[in-house]
C-alpha cells in the first residue's frame, strides 16, 4: 500500500518587514556632507532670522561694551591701534579691541569669509552667529569620523551649537569664547588621525585650525584647549605603555610631536597678541595680587585673600549638576515673566538662587544628550577615545566646583602655570558641553549596531530605560503638587536667608515662587516625556518598527525641540535700531563735544539711576563718543588703578585732581564737603559739575617724597597731601629741584600713543604726568634724547626735565610688537 504524501503546511509566522527608508534614496553619498552643512546652514537662517532678516539684535551688558570699543577699532591712526587711553587712565589695547590685523593673512582670510558671510544681514551683531555655524560644521566632521554615520554628523553639530551653555556666549556678548570654540572638534579630528597617519596635508590644516581657535584670544578657553589636549595624550599614551604596545606608544609621541610644533607655529603667527598680553599681565588684575592681600602678608594662592575669593565666585556646585537635566532646579536665570504681578506686561526677571553671583541661562545641553551620552559611555566602554572623554568631564566638573569642592581646583590654582589668572571656575564646563553631544553620537552608533551584532542586556537597558522614563513622567503628573510645593520650600529657604542681606530680591523671589515652581514642574515633565520618547525610538528600531535613519532624524528633532524650548527662554532679542538708539550721544556728552577743549581732561559719570555710561552700568559708554572716562568696565584692569579702587575709592578729591577728572556728571545735587565743584549746565536728566581744582594731565611738582605704597594711597583717602605740592616715589633714589614761577608745562599733542609736551624748567623738575604708568613700550624723550619715566604716586608716569625749554615726547611702541607684527 502506498504511503500517503503529507502536505506541508505554509507558515502562518509574518515576516518581518524592514523598514527601508534611507537618505541614500533621496541624496546619493557624494553629495550627502555638503547636503546637510546646508540642512545646519538653513536651520541657523531659519533660528536667527529675526537677527538676520527681522531688525531685531541681542542686548547685554557686554554687548554694549562690545560696541562702545567700536569707534575706536575704527579710527583713523597711523600705525596700529596699541594703547587706549579711554577708561581706567589708560591700558594696552589688547586687551580690549585692536583693528584690522592686516599683518595676519589667516586672520584677514577668516575676517573675509565672516563678511561675505554676513553681507546681507540686517544686524551688526550677526556676523559672531559665523563662529556658531563653524562650531555646528566642524563638529559635524568629528562626529561623522568617529561615527562613520553622516546623519549622526548632523545630530552632534546641531547639538553642540545650540548647546544653551555655548549658545549663550552669543546671547550675552561673550563672543571671544566662540571664536576659540568654533575649531575644538576640528583640532581633535586631526589629533584622532595623527593616531593611524600623520601627513603634511593635515599638519598644516591643524597649524591653521589651531591659529583660528587663538584669533579671539580668550586665554581662558584656550587654557582649557590645551588642557583637554594635554588629558588625551597622557592618556592614551599611559594606556599604550600598559598594554606594552609599541608601535601606538611611538605613533602617539610622533602625533604628540606633530601637535606641539603646529602649536608653536600657531603660537608664532598669533604672537603679536601673545607677546602684549604676557606682558601685560604681571600689572594687571589678572596678573598680581592686590596691595590689600599685600599688606596682610598672605599669598594670592591663599583661600582668605580677595584674589582667590575674586577667582571663585562664579564657582559650581555638585548640586547643579541636576540641571543638566532639569535646567531650571536653581531657578534658570533670565527669564520673561508675564502675569498678574506686571500686569500681564512682559518683565525680564533673574530666578536663579544656586550659590553663584548669579547667571544667565542653566548649564544645560539637552535631556536627550545627557540620557543617551550615558548609554554611548556605556555601550562604547572598551572604545579608548570613549574612556577619555569621561575622564574630561570628570575632571572638568570637579574644577568647576572651584571653592566648593577645592581638593582638586586648588591644585591646579595653586601649581598650573597661568591657571591663577582666571575667574568664573564654571566655565570650563564648556568642555562637557563639547563633549556630551560626541559620547550621545557614540551612544546612538552602538543602538545601530544591535542588528547586526545582538546585545540582549544593552536591548534591555534601551527597553527598560523606555519604560522607567514613561512611568516617572505618569508619576510627575501624579505627584504634581508635591513636587511644586517640595521645589517652592526650597525658594522659601532662599528667601529666608536673603531677609537681611538682600531684601529687596527676597520679596522679588517670594513674588514669583508660583512662577518658578511652574517653570520647575514644566521641566520636569519635558524631562521625562523626551527622553522616554528618545529610548521608545530606539526601542522601536530594534524591533524593526523603524530605519536607521528615521531614528536619527527623530532623535534630532526632538533633541532641537528640547533645546530651543531653553534657549528661547534665556534669548532677549531688541529692536536692533533701538539698540543702535542708545549711541545717541545724550545731552552731557553734546555739552561736553560743544567746549571744544583742546587738552586732553577726564569725566566721571556718578548717576545712580542705571543709565549707560553711570557707575553701576559703565560698559565702556562713554569711550564710544571718545570722552576720556575715569571709571570703565574690563575683566582685566590695571591693577594699580584697581587699588586705588580698593583703599581710596572712586570719590576722592584729592583722586580727581591727581588724575585730571574735570567734569563730573550726576542725577542729583553733589553736595560732599572738600570738593571745589560748580554746576555749568543742568540738563533733564543731568547735572554737570566743573572740577575747578583739577589738574592738568601733565603738570610740574614742587617735591618729591618716598613713601610706600600703601601709606600713598590712605594719604590719597584722607585727602592729606596737594599733587602739585609733592609727589611720592617707592622705588627709586631720586632727587628734583622745586619749579619757580616762570617754569610750566603744556600738552601740545595728545594721541593714544604719543604725547607731546612743551615744558620750560627751572631745574631738574618733576613733570608728572597723570596716565597709567606701563613701562613695557612706553619711552620718553627729552629733546630726541631717550629718558627714563619713573613710577610716581603709585602708578603714574614722572619724568625728570633739566632746566630751560624742551620738547618732552611720551610714545608707545612696544618691542615685542614691532618683532611679532612681521
């Protein structure tokens, strides 16, 4: 009997469908990298359109210093532009504002490529929005060498740029810091191809990248350049010399090699910068302590003195490291609030109550960032560049905590060569802002990778992580009156402890608690709904639901939402013809052009009422209309000026006419005794007072005493001694004799950096002359004979002239400057 044939039965299991959508289809590879450069370009024009095409402009307080350098960049002078002469009673003008560097043909290359750039933007202000699109660009190019994935490119360079803690230098005016920014990734690129080959081609690309991160000069970030550089090959160099493998030791002394002479070149290139401030940084805040911690007998690396304190005030605390994640759980600095308290009318308010002074925006760089960094940590932990970079954060935040945690910052303040001479600890967490974004490129890299090499416990980590995130948003919802209360008692702790210090902003916050506590609660939700949606993407590609591609593409879009979400909350566009409007010159400064004062004389703006150009809001205003300001703004003052500051005080007669301040304008009557003031025009908003016992800038003294310096300067405070009587001398021998009556001096030139000065004496006079005393380029000569100018009455110029009449010519040309410029 014949055996029955069995039917095999078709299989009712459904194949799974791979979803198939790719950029490929749509873009071929050639051109897929200048495709989505022009995607990072359109996304700028798109964010920065009210700047680009809309009239509209950012506004700060660095800002408006910014433009008020402006008339002097662009002055007509012969020679360059070395000395400014505007605020303080003078400083190098490096380190402040220069002109065209014609001289440096990458700078002028860079220069150009920013104008053509910005040709057809409305705003001034757009052209450092140049230095964010590079930064997104060449961390495009490190993401997509480390990752292989262009889209990933896409993903870190947006991520990176619109970072709320790098993004904010644009807001604020900070604008140095992303010139030194912009090349980072890049410099990092070539180091990272220097470990397999190292060619001419990109020995020369990174002698040029690393001379373009120098451009803005901003020490501070270059600092932390060559401190992450320096972290990287110690590593990788101890890694190799562990693993006894040879050949990488050798290859990465070469790269370390390779690395130190395209520094030097770019050092080179860049030296005319180098070279001024180098040496202008031993008499500068930056550079010296001051005379109070002096006289105490301590060392500025002492934690009681004021210079360490003056270094650590802007020091992070290891909690705020929770707003990387909830931006505002400090509050979140300038915010617009707009409800009941103002009338519905919008008000910028400042909500941050972390330690800090205070600060602008939350260090954040993105909820999805930070989450899938982690799992690129994680995921990557055997991938060596991978173990560098945690390394880099951990020791970035650990300085950042600066006096809060000062084990480590204070090892490296008191031993890092030029470590000392910086404040504000918390910036160096811009190297967690740049380096989140690759680790989170390298996370979602590894996610790609499950289908073609399964990995059940990173499956489940992805899974898992889903749903904790989903349930701790269901749980936020739930809980959503004890989370604002619990956050609304830490506000009221705050508050409490303002009541007697500062009780005027303890009503303001008590006054907005409800709105912080809303902000608050509005993150929290966001926290957890993105990334939840982040790992359900994920989830959803290694289940096959979903491409490659569209994972990436919805990775960055809710990445971008969440990042622009706070952005546009620290981000205060104005009106840029009403930002232009405040150049107007107001009416003291049309009655003071209209004297038509031929000597050089000081102003001293004393308004309280927060006007531009007044004590409490200088920015540099009144340099713009050319006015010699007594006061100004700088992050690096001369550090004599800063103790006059420190032990006499900006109001002194004895000060003022010392220092040739002729014309004191006020909001109110000036009614102090000893000053020999008189009103000469009252405006509406003004009252301009005539200093009638100032003297000039350049004036013969009878006498001359030695003193220390300190003694001088509680002279000067108690007003017990006349400039023209005497002068004080610390350290030098020197003897002058006493001018009769027929002797003077009168200034017949006076440029920013040659003065000219016809003087008759009687003897070997004393001709002091009351600018900041700055021995690193200024000579004088008496009669083309060259002559020494001695520090007198602490830091201001003397020059001894011998009797009869002599041309006295003061001209600032420093060395070092001639060498570097060619």
């Amino acid at each position: 009997m014949a055996k029955k044939k069995s039917k095999i039965k078709p299989s009712t299991k459904k194949e799974i469908k791979e979803p198939n959508f790719s950029i490929d289809k749509y873009i071929p590879q050639k051109y897929q990298t200048a495709a989505l450069l022009a995607v990072i370009l359109i996304f700028f024009l798109i964010y920065f359109s009210p700047m680009y095409f809309g009239g509209k402009t950012y506004q700060s307080g660095d800002i408006i210093t910014s433009k008020s350098l402006q008339s002097y960049v662009d002055k007509d002078r012969e020679g360059y532009s070395l000395w400014y002469p505007y605020i303080f009673t003078g400083m190098p003008a490096y380190a402040l504002a220069t002109d065209f560097k014609w001289f440096n043909l990458i700078w002028v290359s860079a220069y150009s490529a920013r104008a053509v750039f910005t040709a057809a933007f409305e705003a001034d202000y757009a052209k450092w929005t140049f230095y964010l699109l590079l930064l997104a660009f060449t961390s495009y190019f490190l993401i997509n060498y480390l990752t292989k994935n262009r889209l990933l490119g896409l993903f870190g360079g947006l991520a990176t740029s619109f970072s709320t803690g790098i993004i904010l230098f644009l807001f604020i005016g900070h604008v140095t810091k992303l010139t030194a920014l912009a090349f980072y990734p890049l410099i990092f690129l070539m180091l990272l191809k220097f470990q397999y080959k190292i060619t001419l081609r990109d020995f020369a690309l990174l002698i040029i990248v690393t001379h373009l991160s120098f451009l803005g000069w901003h020490v501070q970030i270059i600092f932390y350049t060559l401190l992450s550089i320096g972290i990287y090959f110690a590593y990788f160099i101890i890694r190799s010399l562990i693993q006894k493998d040879s050949v990488f030791t050798k290859q990465m002394f070469k790269s370390l090699a390779t690395f130190a002479g395209a520094f030097l070149i770019a050092l080179a290139i860049q030296s005319d910068n180098l070279t001024q401030i180098y040496e202008y940084n031993p008499y500068s805040t930056r550079g010296s302590e001051s005379i109070l911690d002096k006289v105490k007998g301590t060392e500025s690396q002492k934690s009681d003195t004021e210079f360490y304190q003056y270094a650590t005030n802007w020091s992070f605390s290891p909690g705020e490291v929770m707003t990387f994640v909830f931006p505002s759980f400090y509050g979140f600095g300038s915010s617009t609030y707009k409800g009941p308290l103002t009338k519905n009318q919008e008000v910028e308010v400042n909500t941050y109550f972390g330690q800090m002074p205070f600060v602008d925006v939350a260090m954040y760089m993105g909820v999805i960032v930070f989450v899938l960094a982690l799992v690129g940590i994680y995921s990557n932990r055997k991938n060596p560049y991978v173990q560098y970079l945690p390394i880099l954060i951990v020791l970035s935040l650990l300085v950042s905590f600066g006096r809060t945690f000062p084990v480590v910052y204070d090892l490296m303040f008191n031993f890092f060569p030029f470590f000392n001479k910086f404040r504000v600890p918390s910036m160096i967490l811009v190297l967690v802002q740049l380096s989140l974004p690759v680790l989170a490129a390298l996370g979602i890299k590894r996610i790609i990778e499950l289908r073609k090499e399964s990995n059940n416990h990173l499956e489940n980590i992805i899974k898992y992580s889903a749903y904790a995130l989903s349930g701790l948003f269901v749980v936020s919802l739930i809980l959503n009156s004890a989370i604002t209360g619990w956050f609304s008692s830490r506000v009221t702790d705050y508050t409490a402890l303002l009541q007697t210090t500062r009780p005027q902003m303890a009503q303001q916050f008590n006054a907005l608690k409800d709105y912080m506590a809303e902000m608050f609660i509005s993150d929290v939700y966001f926290a957890f709904v993105l990334s939840a949606a982040a790992f359900w993407i994920a989830y959803a590609f290694i289940k096959r639901k979903v491409a490659a591609d569209a994972m990436i593409l919805g990775i960055i879009v809710l990445s971008m939402f969440d990042l622009i979400r706070i952005n546009d909350r620290g981000a205060k566009f104005q009106e840029t013809a009403s930002v232009e409007d405040l150049f107007n010159a107001p009416g003291y400064v049309q009655y003071l052009k209209s004297q038509n004062l031929q000597e050089p004389y000081r102003i001293f703006n004393i308004k309280q009422d927060g006007s531009l150009g007044s004590i409490n809001q200088n920015s540099n205003y009144n340099a713009y209309f050319s006015l010699q300001d007594f006061y100004g703004y700088s992050s690096i003052k001369p550090r004599t000026y800063q103790d006059f500051i420190d032990v006499v005080g900006p109001v002194n007669n004895t000060l003022w006419n010392m220092l040739n301040v002729k014309y004191i304008i006020s909001d109110k009557p000036f009614s102090q005794p000893g000053f020999n003031l008189e009103l000469v025009k009252q405006l509406d908003k003004s009252l301009i007072y005539e200093n009638r016992s100032a003297l000039p800038r350049a004036f013969l003294v009878d006498s001359l005493a030695k003193a220390e310096s300190i003694d001088f300067l509680n002279m000067v405070a108690a007003n017990q001694f006349d400039p023209e009587k005497v002068a004080f001398i610390n350290d030098d021998e020197l003897a002058v004799d006493k001018p009769d009556s027929s002797a003077f001096a009168s200034i017949t030139k006076y440029e920013d950096e040659r003065i000219e000065i016809e003087v008759s004496a009687s003897g070997n006079n004393l001709l002091f002359i009351g600018d900041t005393y700055y021995p690193k380029g200024w000579s004088a000569e008496i009669d083309g004979s060259e002559t020494k100018i001695y520090r007198i009455n602490h830091g201001y110029r003397g020059v001894v002239v011998p009797a009869g009449k002599h041309k006295v010519v003061l001209t600032y040309l420093p060395t070092s400057f001639v060498i570097s410029e060619y």
